[in-house]
C-alpha cells in the first residue's frame, strides 16, 4: 500500500543494455546526451579531450562537474573517466594556415577516432556526443556527413533536434547546468569555418599531414579517475 507517488526518471535500469564511450566536454550538451542514455539503460565511459593551452582555463573544472553531477544517478555504477591530451594536435594545426577554415572539422574527426580507439578497447557499442544540428559549424548536415560517412560505429546523437533552451531546461532538472562557468572557450576556432566541408577534401588533409598519427600519440598518455555519489573515489 501506498499513499504518495514520486515521478522518476523513468526508462530503464542503469546496466540492462551495453557500454557506450561518450565525448564529455565542459559544455551544457553532452553531459544532458549522457544523462539521456544512461536513462535507457546504457552505461557510459567518460572520454575527455584536454586541449590544455587552447582552451579556456575552466574547462577541466567544469568537466569534473559534469561527471560528478551525473554520478549522482548512477548508483551503484561508478563512472569512469579517462582524459587524454590533444595539444600536440592542436599546436600542429594551428600552425598550417591551409587548415585554417577546416579547424573545426578536423578537430570533431580528431575526437571521433580517439573515442573509437577507446570504443574498441573497452568493447563499447558506440560513441555518444551532444550533437545538435546546425549549432555549430561541425554540426551541420554536411560536415556531419563528412565526419561519419561510412563509419564503423554507431554515433549516437540524442540531442540532434532539440532547441537550445530544452536542453538548459533538461540540464537544470538533472543537476547538470553550471550557472557560471567561467572560460570554456575554445581558441583555435576560426573566424569564418567551412560548413560544409567535403569529405574527400578532408581525407586529403587527413593522409596529406598524418593526422591520425596524433590520435595514437594522445592515447598513449591518459589518466583515469572514478566518481561515485558525486565525488571522486579513485
């Protein structure tokens, strides 16, 4: 018997489906994608792309909080996150002016194939991102198309549609908004990004500069920590 209902989440249980890798950044959107799938049962492994020098001086406080916040659904899941270093990366392509427009993009792949290396690593069923159409300039129908056309892994984009003010509204509920955030800027993005950058032109970049050497190069230097109730447990 009972005489009071109090609304859940609702879905299911954490752990009923597979393990997925999601790109965790600073920002309001992929810790609300997360939260999303880890409403359907799924259970995320935390990937976070440092790009130290090139980023805002909050950005790696702001991430710690995204996953201590979304701990606090878990459970008995401890979340894992692992971070690796892109400044390597991000040194070499802002130094080529040719790469100038296509920043954006190359970055975004970057990300990808760092999040499918750890994928196939931790044999996770896919990657998550907090993809949302046209917000910026890696997100268009285009470059998205360049970015996965023919990838091996499914992406998974739960907030593809959504409004920007959804997810602020979703992000408040779940405890995941930051209200003052401080710098979490990026600074190699480019004044004028190509949106709408073709495939094979990129494939060209990528083979022409060897950047997928990078990738390899990040992953050898990671850390690990765990969260747990909203704190760090290891």
């Amino acid at each position: 018997m009972y005489d009071e209902c109090i609304q859940g989440p609702s879905g299911l249980p954490l752990g009923t489906l597979c393990r997925v890798v999601t790109l965790l950044s600073a920002s309001i959107d992929s810790p609300v994608a997360t939260w999303l799938m880890m409403k359907r049962g799924v259970v995320p492994y935390f990937l976070h792309i440092n790009t130290r020098t090139h980023g805002g001086n909050a950005i790696e406080a702001c991430t710690m909080q995204n996953i201590s916040s979304l701990s606090i659904w878990s459970g008995s899941f401890p979340l894992t996150l692992e971070t690796i270093s892109a400044q390597d990366f991000f040194d070499y392509i802002t130094s080529k002016p040719d790469l100038y427009r296509y920043r954006c993009v190359l970055c975004k792949r970057f990300m990808l194939q760092c999040a499918r290396a750890v994928a196939r690593e931790r044999e996770a069923a896919g990657i998550v991102t907090g993809d949302n159409l046209g917000q910026v300039a890696s997100q268009t129908l285009d470059n998205l198309y360049t970015l996965t056309a023919g990838y091996d892994l499914p992406i998974f984009r739960p907030l593809l549609t959504y409004d920007k003010e959804e997810t602020v509204a979703l992000a408040r509920k779940i405890g995941t908004f930051i209200d003052a955030p401080g710098d979490t800027s990026c600074a190699a993005v480019p004044k004028k990004p190509s949106i709408a950058a073709p495939k094979e032109t990129i494939d060209q970049i990528v083979q022409d500069h060897a950047l997928d050497s990078f990738v390899y190069e990040a992953l050898e230097k990671k850390t690990i920590i765990r969260f747990e109730n909203g704190r760090q447990v290891a």
